[in-house]
C-alpha cells in the first residue's frame, strides 16, 4: 500500500481530499471522524464529533456506507445502530486500551455477584459487553442516567475508575460499585502535571475530561480556591467544544487526547488551547492515516460485523442510553 503524506503540501494535501471524497461519493459512503483522528482525516470527513453523536449520525444518514474513522468499539456501535448499512473500519486494529479492561464474562460474574443491580456501561466498550448491560451512558449524559435509576438499587459501573468515581461524586450515589478500569491516555494526564500547569498559566481556563486521572485534583484546584471555580470545567468532548466557542480566555490548558486541540482551534481563533499533557496522544486512534482511509474507500475493507443475538441485547442497552439526557454535543 503506497503511503500518503498529506502535510508535504497543500497541493498534495487537496489533491488527497479531492479524491477521498470523489471516491465516498462513488461508493455513497459518508465518512465520520472522531475528535481524537489526525488533523487531515477530521479535516476531510462528512462529519466530525464524539462517538455517541457520530453513531447518531450513522443511523440518519441516508448514505448505504459509513466509513468510521475512529476504533474499533466505536465502529460496533454504529453497526448496532444502523444494522442495514455496511460499516468500514479503515484499520481494524484500531483498539481501545479501556473497552479491554473489561470482558462480557466479567460482566457476567460481577453481575452474579450482585444479582439486583443495575449494570451502567461507559459507551467505551465492545458490543459484547454492551449485550451484558442494562444502559450504556456517555461522559455528557452519565450522572442523568444514574439519576434516572432508583435510588433504592445497587449499580455496578464499569469500565472507566475515573469516570465512575465522577459521577458518584456529582450524584452522591454512596450505592455505586466501580470498576477498576481505564483509558492509559487519561489515566497519564495527573494530577501533579495539571497542578504544575494551572500555577504556571493562572489565568488560564482548564478543560478537564472525566475520563482523565486528574478530574478529581481539577475539582480540587476549584473547591479550595487554587484556581478561580468559574474557570474549572469537567467536560465531554463535545463539551469542550461548546465551551470553546463560547470562552473568551486568552488561554485553556485542555486534560484529554490531543487531537481534541485541532477542533478546539478551528472553533475558536482567538483563544490558544494547550494540552496539559502533550504526549497524552492515543497511538490507535492516530491508526487510521491517509493511506488507510484512502485504502478502505477504495476496496471496501474493513467491514465490521456484530453477531446479530448480541446486537440485539446490545441495541437495548444503547437505545436507553439515547433516550436519557442527550444533549446535541454529548459523548464521551
């Protein structure tokens, strides 16, 4: 497979664009791009968000073929939403170091352990586990899921520790079992590094992801007085964009995956956007590159199937997720 360097110039860089999208439009493909993909495909793709409003999108889109570029688990959750349309993952390697935290028999034994709970699954996580679930949630809706279950009833959390321990805060739910589970790029985005950059830049706004091992020294910074509170915010991806848009900082030091920068910066030109932690890079979602994308639209590969008794029980637990508190912008 020739290798596509789209940043050598713009020419190359047009002239790329120009035939991946002469290519989607051959093959009445859409392209979706998660906030997290490099710069050139986000920039080339139909559409761009998080993985819960890109898989909304691949179920209203007329288009009989969605190409994914995002990993794997996010792919799955298209096909579980759009079960007629063909899903092309451009690299199927692309993996998630949290939906591996946690398997479908995990699930099973952990729930057997606790036989009344409710089982809330982060939509971070393979079809398989999904199909084990009672609701999936994203990072933006996951305290209004909890709120919408009785407060009388044990919930088993899973995957993410971060997130988990988050919404039990904001919902002072004491009845919550977490699961030990992680993204390792958020998990590498500390507390000591994000203190360390909110007392070098103390006018800056912080953006700090759920996901991330520092969301409770973020919430800490803002109680104690460390940092003004107005300038504190926990957020989704889709969140951060919102908020981009909207901030008037001169500066944001910004707690997720890196690739969130590139949207963040179209969205806001005034405003400079740094990441707390510049190596907090996902080396699966930078997976899918030019080459790849272009490889996919040309042959058709990798098409993602979920086996259809699993795709059932998933699509419950996924629909209830959609039903609950889903703001336009919302995901992980």
């Amino acid at each position: 497979m020739a290798t596509v360097t789209v940043a050598e110039d713009a020419q190359t860089r047009q002239e790329w664009a120009a035939e991946v999208r002469r290519l989607a439009a051959e093959r009445d493909a859409v392209i979706l791009a998660h906030n997290y993909q490099r710069p050139e495909i986000q920039d080339v793709a139909h559409f761009t968000g998080d993985s819960l409003a890109l898989s909304r999108l691949a179920a209203e889109v007329e288009a009989s073929t969605i190409v994914f570029c995002g990993v794997h688990f996010m792919a799955e959750t298209a096909k579980i939403l759009s079960p007629e349309k063909t899903i092309l993952l451009p690299e199927p390697k692309a993996g998630c170091s949290l939906a591996d935290t946690v398997t479908a028999d995990d699930v099973r034994a952990w729930r057997g352990e606790h036989p009344d709970a409710v089982v809330v699954a982060y939509v971070n996580t393979t079809a398989a586990v999904k199909a084990e679930t009672d609701v999936c949630c994203t990072s933006s809706n996951a305290a209004d899921v909890i709120r919408s279950i009785p407060e009388d009833r044990e919930i088993l959390f899973l995957p993410d520790q971060f997130l988990g321990a988050h919404v039990k805060r904001v919902t002072g739910r004491d009845n919550i079992r977490i699961w030990m589970g992680e993204c390792h790029v958020h998990a590498g985005i500390d507390g000591h590094t994000l203190r360390a950059r909110a007392e070098a830049e103390p006018d800056a706004e912080l953006y700090v992801h759920p996901e991330c091992g520092c969301a409770t020294s973020a919430l800490y910074l803002a109680t104690s007085g460390a940092v003004p509170e107005e300038r504190v915010k926990v957020l989704s991806t889709g969140g951060m964009l919102s908020a981009a848009e909207q901030t008037t900082a001169n500066k944001v030091l910004v707690a997720t995956e890196t690739g969130m920068l590139h949207q963040l910066r179209a969205a806001n030109h005034t405003t400079v956007f740094e990441p707390v932690n510049a190596r907090a890079e996902c080396h699966y979602m930078k997976m899918i590159t030019a080459d790849k994308l272009l490889w996919a639209l040309r042959n058709g590969t990798t098409e993602i199937h979920v086996p259809k008794e699993i795709a059932a029980r998933a699509r419950q637990s996924v629909e209830r997720m959609v039903a609950i508190g889903s703001p336009s912008r919302g995901g992980e």
